[in-house]
C-alpha cells in the first residue's frame, strides 16, 4: 500500500511538471527579477523626489505671487488651495489617459496575436520584451531617442522597425537597390 501511495505521488509531481514547464521555461532568471526589484524600487524612490520638488516649486511659486501681486494670507491659502486641486486634476486625467492607452495597446496586441502563429507570436512577444529592456536601459541613462522635440522617427532601432518592413517606398528596408 505504501509502495502504490509513493508511486502515486511520484506521478502526480511528474504530471504537474510537465503541466508547469512551459511556464517554468518563460519564467525570467534571478537577475531579470532583481533588475526589475531595483528599477521598481529606484522609480519610487524618484516619484518621491518629483513629489518634493514640486512641493517646493509650489511655495516659491506662492512666495513669489505673494510678493508680486501683494496678496493676502486669505488670497494665498486660497489661490494655493486651487493650483493643488487643479494638479491633483490633471494627475486623474493623465492616468485616465494611460489606462485608455493601455487598453488600446492589449486590444491591438490580441487583434495581432489572432492574426500571427504560434512561432511569429513566440518572436514577437521576444521583440516586445527586448524594447520594453532597452526603453528601460534608455530610460536610465537619461538619453532622448531622436534629436528633435515630437520626432519619433526610428526610436528604436530594431528588426520591427523600418528595416524589415515596407518604409513606404515600395521596398523592404535592406533590399539592395538594383542601380
């Protein structure tokens, strides 16, 4: 009896490994995750300090109306309070924003995944991964990605850009020009 019981066991580990390999296999290595713990961490760390410099820009924004325009204490716990609400305002509306985005962006991802195989899927998802690593890396190290303000041109360089598709001159990007 305890030889089945063992042997039982033995094939349900066996079986609920097999079930979680593939999961197992796209699970990021140690030093993804810690990368991942640090720049969560250090994005928190300058949320805080956008918070503290705007807090301080607020108050020499209200010292110095406060000198010019000679306002009162009442005036400026006032006009203080509605510049507060109306950031506060435009925070909700940015991440209203982002999150409509957002949405969007998993709509068209699923509307592309019906249309890709299980092997273009696998490429792509391996392409969105290598962005998302390389906007971080960018984003780091504090670079703009195009030299003019709104020009986003080839931000990023990669094979799903213009260099393995139709730019809009009729050819593929790397295609040899017959002349």
């Amino acid at each position: 009896m305890k030889n089945l019981m063992n042997w039982t066991a033995a094939g349900m580990m066996m079986a609920t490994l097999a079930a979680f390999s593939p999961l197992m296999a796209e699970t990021p290595d140690k030093s993804e995750m810690a990368e991942f713990r640090e720049w969560k961490q250090k994005k928190a760390q300058n949320l805080q300090k956008r918070d503290e410099r705007r807090k301080a820009m607020h108050e020499k924004r209200m010292e110095r109306m406060t000198k010019e325009l000679g306002l009162s204490e009442k005036q400026k716990t006032s006009i203080s309070g509605i510049l507060e609400n109306s950031w506060k305002k435009v925070a909700e509306e940015r991440n209203a924003f982002t999150d409509k985005v957002k949405k969007i962006r998993e709509t068209s991802d699923k509307g592309i995944e019906k249309e890709l195989t299980k092997e273009q899927i696998k490429k792509w998802e391996e392409h969105k991964s290598r962005m998302m690593k390389q906007d971080r890396k960018m984003s780091k190290k504090g670079k703009k990605m195009s030299g003019k303000k709104g020009d986003r041109g080839n931000m990023r360089g990669s094979g799903m850009d213009c260099e393995s598709y139709d730019c809009g001159d009729g050819k593929m990007r790397g295609e040899q020009d017959d002349k």
